[in-house]
C-alpha cells in the first residue's frame, strides 16, 4: 500500500483525536477534570467520531491511490 501526505494527515488527525478521547475519559474518571466536566465531556463526544472519520478517509485515500 502506498500512503500519500493526505492520508498520513488523516492518521495523524486519527492518532491526535484518540488520544484525546482516552485522555478525556481519564479525566473524567477522575472527579475533577482541568478544563472542567462539560469541556471535557465536549472533547470526548467529538473526539470519538472524528477518530472513525479520519481513520476511514484515511483508509479511503490509501485504496484510491493503489496502482
């Protein structure tokens, strides 16, 4: 398979939304979040489908480009 920048830019989005995701939910195991409870809610809510969008783009972009 043979990635292009944009879909190494769609992982990299996946990678950082995901990371996101699990941070959130420590945080909000934890009682007392930084940014609060609702920012952090906020960021776990988008966090979870942008990490499906980004993988599957990126999924998209790579079969695109198979030759």
């Amino acid at each position: 398979m043979i990635m292009t920048p944009k879909s190494g830019l769609f992982l990299a989005g996946c990678c950082i939304t995901a990371i996101a995701g699990v941070g959130s939910v420590f945080e909000l195991s934890s009682g007392q979040p930084d940014l609060g409870m609702q920012t952090t809610a906020i960021i776990l809510a988008l966090s979870i489908p942008l990490t499906g969008l980004f993988f599957f783009a990126a999924v998209r972009d790579t079969k695109a480009n198979i030759k």
